[in-house]
C-alpha cells in the first residue's frame, strides 16, 4: 500500500512545483498540501475503505481548487492551468471512480460525481456515468428520470430523453413520474414541431403516453398531473377536453370535485358545471363558480376537511381576482354554508366567530346561535363559553348559569379563566353575593386560586367590614395564597386612617401559613415593622423566620437581609 501511495504523491510533483512557480502558494503552504494528501492517500487505500475518507478528500481537492481560482484572480495569474487545475480535476475523477466502485449502491455519490464533472468541464463523462447508474440502479424510477433529464436539459437531446424514459416504463409501467415526463416530453416536442404533420405525430403519441399511464399508475392524482401539464402547454384543445372529460368521468371521487374548483379559479372551465351554478350568487365568475362546485361537492361528501379546504381555497384566492371586500364576503358565505351544514371543525368555529366578531354585523341573537350549535359539537372548548358569557355579559345572572352549565365539563385551568372573566364583569353586589354563594360549593381546588380577586371584589362592592369578615373567613378555611393575606394587607393601608393592628395580624397570618417555605414574607414583615409598625419588633420577627423557615432557606434569609441593611 505504501508503494502504492508514494507513486500517486509522485505523480503530483509537477502540479506541485507548478503552484510554487507561479507564486500562487509558498513553501510551507505546498508541504501542507502534500501532508495533507498523502494522509489522505493513506486512507482511501486501506483494506478497510469508509466513506467518509473520500467524501474528504474530494471535498479538501474542491476546496483546493477554489482557492487557486480566487489567488488567480488576485495576481491575476492565467497560466499553468492545465498543469494544476486541469491535474487537480483528473484526480478528483479518479478518486470518484474508486469512490463509485467502493460504494456503488450509494446514489447519492452518483448525483456528486455528475454535478463535479459539470462543473468542471468534464460533459463527456456524464453519458457514462448515467449509463453506470442505470445499470446497477435500474430498479428505481427516479434514475430514468434523471438520466432523461439529463439528455434533455443539458444535452438538448430530446430522442435520447425519451429513449430512457421507455426504457424505464417497460421496467417501471407504474410509475407516474415517467409517465408523466415522458407526456411532458411529447408536448414540448409538438410546440416545437415545424408543421401541421410533425404536430399531429407528437399529439398522439403524447395521447397514447396518458391513457396507458392511467391504465398502470394507481395514484389518481396522475390524472390531475397530466390535465396540469396539458393546461401548461395549451397548443391543442382536442387534447385538454379528452383529459377534463376524463376526469369528469371519475366524478364519484371527492378529489375531483376539489380539483375542477381549484382549476375555476385559475381561469380553466369545465363545461359540465354549468347547471351547477347558482346565478344568484354576486360574486365573480371564478369565486362563483369555485363556491357552487364546493356547494354540491359537500352535498354529496358531507364531511369537514372538505369543508376546511373549501374556506382554505378562498382565503388563499389571488387579489386580481376581487377586492378585499369581495373575498371576506365569500369566506363568509362558505363558513355560513358550513355552520347551516354542520360541517365546520372546531379549528373552523374558532376561525369563523373571530371573522364575525370583527366584521361585527349579527346580532346578538344570531351570533348566540352560532355559539349554541358550536357548543354542541365541542363543549369543552373554552373560548365558545368565554364568548357566551361575553355575549350575556349585561345579565349577570345569566353568567353564573353558564358558569354553572360550563363546570360540567370543562377542565379546571379552563373554568377558572371563566370565574376570572365572570369576576372582572360584575357590577352589582347582588351578582356577587351569588358569584360567592356559588364559590363556596365549588369543591375544584384550582378554583380557589380565585380567593384573593373575590377578596378584592369584596371591598370594591361591600366595603372594608365586608372584606374583613371575607378574610376571617379564608384564614380559617385554608389553603390560601400569599396573594390572599397582601390583598388584605394592601386593603387596609389604602385606608384613611391604617389600622396598624389589623395590619400586623395579616402578616401573623401570613408567616404562620407561609413562614415555613418562603423567605420574602418574612422581609415584607420587617419591612413593614421598620417603616410603619414598631422598629423595635424586627429583631424578634428576624429570630422567628430562622426558626421557623426550612433549614436549606436560612442562607438566604439571612444574605437577604444583610444585603438590604447595606443597601
């Protein structure tokens, strides 16, 4: 192996002293080419080769010759090309060669190596390679299709493209993608062709390519490629209305019908729609039609992902097609037609009633309606109820029963959003006497997260006596929050004249539910003793938070407290 290497890195001399005449590296950057390739040698040469050596090494060699292109233009150097980057690029070919022969099963390299030959000139190699590819990967479609778009796009040889895609049809008679190519091929050739006689050959030759793929390929889809590819090149009418009727034909399938509305509205008629179309509709001629084939479509296939790419299609219509107004108008129209049908999903609703809620022109009535028949299809989506009770916001009564009605089935987070939206709507204190009454019996323990709003709410409607007895009341039904005891605590110093005893008690009761766990309670308490209570107290409330809170938070007690002394 090492004889073996030592000639290969022989035979890169030249290239080498080459590169050192004309400037384009020094010294120490040449002995490092050469490190570098025979390492590289080394590897590709093992008796076990991996692929990652030579992805490597031809990558190192690309690089390479990258480089010298750029310092060429720099020095704005011309020679010596064929001895260095013409020597370079015959390497890389060989290095491929081994590659492909090492790893021939892997397609990608075969992608690699074409597209290095093209960029370096070497066209002549690429038929080869092909040729090399379809042999040991013959059995994928996909390698006669590139092989025929290599003979078409780059070699401008359309008999030589078609000769692969035959070829591959006789080994492949169901795949589309040849079919298809192949079709494509045909009509090119008739847009191209210099006669009326040269056009009829190719038409129906592309006729015959077609049908026998609608015979062998077993995805409808292919149909609609075709009639795509057909509508592309347009040059005969005969051949675009065998295809649409084709495809009418095979009306039974849903798919059809979405396809034909699609194609409406990019200006490609069916005729056999026309006894569909309802003239009272004010659309535009496309919009009009693409909403009455939906319409008979859903009749026939009631079904909501039908409906959901019914309304997608319009919302996605082209602005030449209508004004701003025009197109919501028609999205209106078919999420009406899907809400009438019972054939929106609950994404649909949730989209619809935002579109409604914005444009703003039902009425109360109607758009409860709306909800009500939304309700029924999902009850535990959240935002139905939210706007239910938004709806009924000026009955408060109203409210309590939905939130009643809503308890019976939505999750917990998703009620209290509903308490929290009920809380910051009411107004009397009737209302919130009945909110209460219903919060007392509500045995869900996420609800009790509401306590220190109810609190709030409390002093708002019923004054301080009402919110004092409130608070009595919570601290002797625990849990509470820490939220529950500052609530009160803010209640009482937003007083004229604080009671500091009333205060104080709320921070004893703070500590005692929440001294154990939490660090800042007890600085509020300080704080407070030193700002507004006594002084004299805050020695004593430190010396209890050191024996009350939990061993891992006495560091941090203390810190805290030091660091507030110095600030």
């Amino acid at each position: 192996m090492a004889e073996q290497v030592n000639q290969r890195i022989e035979s890169m001399i030249n290239e080498l002293e080459q590169m050192k005449r004309t400037n384009l590296y020094e010294d120490d950057e040449i002995k490092e080419i050469s490190r570098r390739r025979k390492e590289f040698e080394y590897r590709i040469q093992r008796r076990v080769k991996e692929k990652d050596d030579f992805v490597h090494y031809i990558a190192y060699e690309l690089a390479l010759l990258e480089d010298i292109s750029l310092r060429r233009k720099q020095a704005k150097l011309t020679e010596k090309k064929t001895e260095i980057e013409y020597a370079i690029a015959k390497r890389v070919n060989k290095v491929f060669k081994q590659f492909i022969y090492r790893f021939q099963n892997n397609i990608e390299i075969y992608f690699e190596y074409i597209k290095f030959c093209l960029s370096v000139g070497f066209d002549h190699a690429v038929s080869g390679i092909i040729g090399q590819m379809l042999q040991i990967h013959g059995d994928k479609p996909k390698m006669w299709q590139m092989a025929s778009k290599w003979e078409s796009k780059h070699q401008k040889n359309m008999e030589n493209a078609r000769s692969f895609l035959l070829k591959g049809i006789h080994r492949h008679p169901e795949s589309d993608i040849l079919y298809l190519d192949l079709f494509e091929i045909e009509l090119m050739l008739a847009f191209k062709a210099k006669d009326e006689a040269g056009k009829e050959k190719f038409l129906k030759r592309a006729e015959v390519v077609w049908k026998n793929g609608m015979k062998n390929v077993q995805d409808f889809s292919y149909l609609f490629k075709v009639c795509d590819i057909s509508i592309k090149y347009g040059i005969d009418e005969s051949l675009n209305n065998n295809i649409k009727e084709e495809i009418w034909s095979q009306k039974e399938k849903r798919e059809v019908w979405m396809y034909i509305a699609e194609k409406e509205l990019e200006g490609h008629h069916w005729e056999e729609i026309e006894e569909l179309i309802n003239n009272d509709y004010t659309f535009p001629k496309e919009i009009k039609n693409y909403i009455c084939i939906y319409e008979e479509a859903l009749q026939q296939f009631p079904d909501e992902n039908l409906c959901t790419h019914f309304i997608h299609g319009l919302l996605k219509i082209n602005d030449t097609l209508c004004t701003d107004e025009q197109k919501i108008r028609a999205v209106k129209h078919a999420w009406m037609y899907g809400h009438e049908n019972g054939l929106l999903s609950n994404e649909m609703y949730a989209f619809g009633i935002e579109l409604l809620k914005l444009e703003d022109d039902l009425s109360t009535e109607n758009f409860l309606e709306i909800i009500e028949t939304a309700l029924v299809k999902n009850p535990q989506a959240r935002y139905l109820w939210e706007e239910k009770i938004t709806l009924n916001k000026l009955d408060e009564n109203k409210q309590l029963s939905i939130l009643k009605e809503a308890g019976k089935v939505l999750k917990a987070d998703d009620l209290l959003c509903l308490w929290n939206i009920i809380l910051d709507n009411i107004q009397t204190k009737e209302a919130l006497s009945n909110c209460y009454t219903k919060f007392k019996n509500c045995e869900d323990a996420v609800v009790l997260t509401i306590k220190p709003k109810l609190l709030k709410k409390f002093f708002e409607h019923n004054g301080l006596k009402a919110a004092r007895e409130l608070y009595e009341e919570f601290i002797r039904t625990p849990p509470t929050q820490i939220e529950v005891h500052m609530v009160m605590v803010d209640i009482e110093k937003s007083q004229e004249k604080p009671n500091l005893k009333n205060i104080k008690k709320c921070f004893e009761c703070l500590v005692q539910h929440h001294g154990a766990d939490n660090v800042k309670v007890w600085s509020d308490y300080i704080d407070f003793e030193i700002q507004n209570g006594s002084a004299k107290n805050a020695p004593l409330i430190y010396r209890r938070a050191v024996a009350v809170l939990k061993k891992e938070l006495v560091d941090e007690f203390i810190k805290s407290q030091t660091l507030s002394r110095i600030m």
